[in-house]
C-alpha cells in the first residue's frame, strides 16, 4: 500500500511540475542592463524552458544604449512546441547592456528539456572595440562526464567572458548536452554572459545553449536635422497643421521614427513619412499673441536626438478692401466726397473763376 501511495505521489508531481511552470512566465525576467530570464524556476521534473535573449549595444564615448529582445516559453518537456507559454517582449535601454545571467539553477527534478542562448551586437561608434578572442568556462562537472558536445572544450577559464553549462545534466540517462561559445570581447565596455549552469539536473536531460558576442566599430554619425515647415500665423481658434522633416546632415530623409511637436503647452506626436515628413493637425490659441513651437526627435539607438524652434502668431485678420466700382455711386464714409461737398467745391470754383475773370476785365 505505501509502494503504492509512493508510485501515486510521484507521478502527481510529475503531472503538476510542467503545469505549475506553464501557469506564469518567470517573475525573474528582467531587461535592464543586467538582463535576466528563466533563474530559479521549474524545479519539479518533465519540464521545458526556452530563454533566447538579443542584444543590440551601441557603445559611444559618452555612454551608449541598447535595444533588447526576450522571448521566454515555458511548458512540458519535449521539443520546442511543447512549450506552448511564450513571451517575446522587446525594450530600448539608454545605457548598454553589461551582463546577461539566464537559465541558471532551473529545472532540476529530472527529464527537462533546457534550450537556451544569447546573442550580443556591440556597436562601437567612433570607438575602436580592440577586440580579441572571447574567453570562455563551460561544461564542466556536466554531464556525469559523459561525452557531450561542447565547443570549445575543456574550457576552464576563471572570470571568462562567458560561462555556461557548468554543473548541469547530471543524473544518469543523457538524452544531450550542447554548449558553444563563440565570438570576441572588446578591450573596454564588455558584456558577460552566465547561462545554464547547476541546471537539468536529476537524470534524462537534454540541454542545448549556446552564446556569442560579436564587436563592430561604425564611423560616428552627425546628429540628425529637424526642420519646421508648418503653420507659423493663424486666427484665434483656427485650425493648423504643424509639420516638420527629419533628415541625416547629408539630406537624407529619416522614415518611420517619432518627432513631437509642442504648442501652448500640449505635446502631439507623428511618425515620419518616406520622405522624413511628420506632421500633426491641432487649434491655434484662442488668444493673440506669440506662441513657441517645439520640435523634438528624442533619438535611437543609431541617431543622437534632434530638435528644432518656431513660433505661432494669433492675430485677427485684416479686414478686405472696399468695391472701387460701388465709389460713384455709394457714399461709403471716408472712401470721397458726398454730393453737398462735391457741390460746395464745384460753387467755390465758379466763384473763384468769376473773381478772377472781373479782375482781368478791369486791367483791360
């Protein structure tokens, strides 16, 4: 009856472990400039986990940024399919990322399924990355030192640029172990990676992981442009159209990126066309006066930011010059002379005409 009571208890944990992990992603899943995804977690037996971690630095003198992207699945051991609760969540950072640590002291309990891998780009703009061979630590006490697949192995250096696969796979009936490192780590502003290591332990494990960091050094851009093409003087209230292009400092239009436009304290956004055209419709003040416009492009992890000024006039418009062919006829006030002065000038001249008319009769 106990044997039996065991036999039970066992296989209820082994159908609740790849639940209980395909209830929830991993709370551990961080992107910041340490990035994290699926430590200490599925420890049960029969489970899988997927980590694929990308990242894109762009590495500058005063700083940099970076672009990263996590997709995390989790689910029953078995091939990739089988783990069915998946997350792929992408993130720009303002600094570059320095240290990624997944897939450590997880799935321990026996039959996991453990592939994971990261991929790291390191642009160093006008840097040079002085980059040589990635150091690497892996696969060691892996296995129950069974043949595996390692590349390179043995690899046993202390503070590597990258360590994985250590302490991991053991506990009899192999199915796999996978691990290769490959690429180079700069002279300064590196990243380290530490992955797969004291996991899939308990027996019939398949682990597959994999890293590699590659270092560019790209020719340092000038900031962007931005110039204001739109509305510069409306009436109160009216409707205005506030545009702007974006261009590299060789005229080139920049399509497809974010630029906002701030008036009267209100703040629109508009994405740019193909030509590097973006534009927003709004109000104008209701009240005159003079308005500041701003324009701003906050940058990306390829173009510094950009930003330009202008200014919005509200006044009242002018009023439309009368009907000069209505004048002859219509005694619009101060446009000439009404008929009772007409008369006036025309007496005032027969008078004078006829003063000086006696006078020459008498010089005679």
């Amino acid at each position: 009856m106990r044997r039996f009571l065991a036999i039970l208890l066992t296989g209820g944990l082994l159908l609740l472990g790849p639940l209980a992990l395909a209830s929830g992603v991993s709370a551990a899943t961080t992107i910041a400039p340490t990035t994290t995804c699926g430590n200490d977690i599925g420890n049960g037996g029969g489970q899988g986990l997927i980590c694929e971690v990308t990242i894109v630095n762009q590495i500058t003198a005063s700083g940099g940024s970076a672009t990263v992207t996590v997709r995390e699945c989790q689910g029953a051991a078995g091939p990739p399919a089988t783990q069915t609760n998946c997350t792929n969540k992408t993130t720009n950072l303002t600094k570059p990322v320095t240290a990624v640590t997944q897939c450590n002291n997880a799935l321990n309990g026996g039959g996991a399924t453990l592939r994971c891998s990261v991929k790291v780009t390191n642009n160093f703009v006008g840097l040079s990355p002085g980059a040589t061979a990635a150091t690497v630590n892996q696969c060691v006490g892996s296995g129950d030192g069974v043949a595996n697949t390692c590349d390179p192995f043995p690899a046993t250096t202390t503070g590597a640029t990258i360590t994985q696969c250590n302490g991991s796979a053991n506990g009899g009936t192999l199915v796999g172990l996978t691990c290769t490192a490959t690429g180079t780590k700069p002279s300064a502003h590196g990243v380290t990676i530490n992955q797969c290591n004291d996991s899939a332990n308990g027996g019939g494990a398949l682990v597959i992981c994999s890293a590699n960091i590659t270092n560019k050094a790209l020719a340092s851009s000038s900031s962007p442009k931005l110039t204001y093409t739109g509305s510069t003087a409306a009436a109160p209230g009216a409707s205005i159209t506030l545009r702007a292009t974006l261009k590299t400092s060789a005229g080139v239009a920049i399509a497809g990126k974010t630029v906002t436009f701030t008036l009267n304290g209100v703040t629109r956004s508009a994405k740019t066309s193909n030509s590097g055209l973006a534009s927003v419709v709004t109000k104008a003040p209701t009240a005159l006066g003079s308005y500041p416009i701003k324009i701003a492009f906050a940058g990306d992890t390829t173009r510094a930011a950009a930003s330009a000024t202008a200014s919005l006039r509200v006044r009242v418009s002018g009023q439309a010059l009368p009907n000069t062919a209505t004048l002859a006829t219509t005694d619009v006030p101060g446009s000439g002379p009404t008929p009772v002065v007409f008369v006036g000038i025309l007496l005032l001249a027969f008078v004078v005409a006829s003063r000086l008319l006696l006078r020459a009769t008498r010089t005679r």
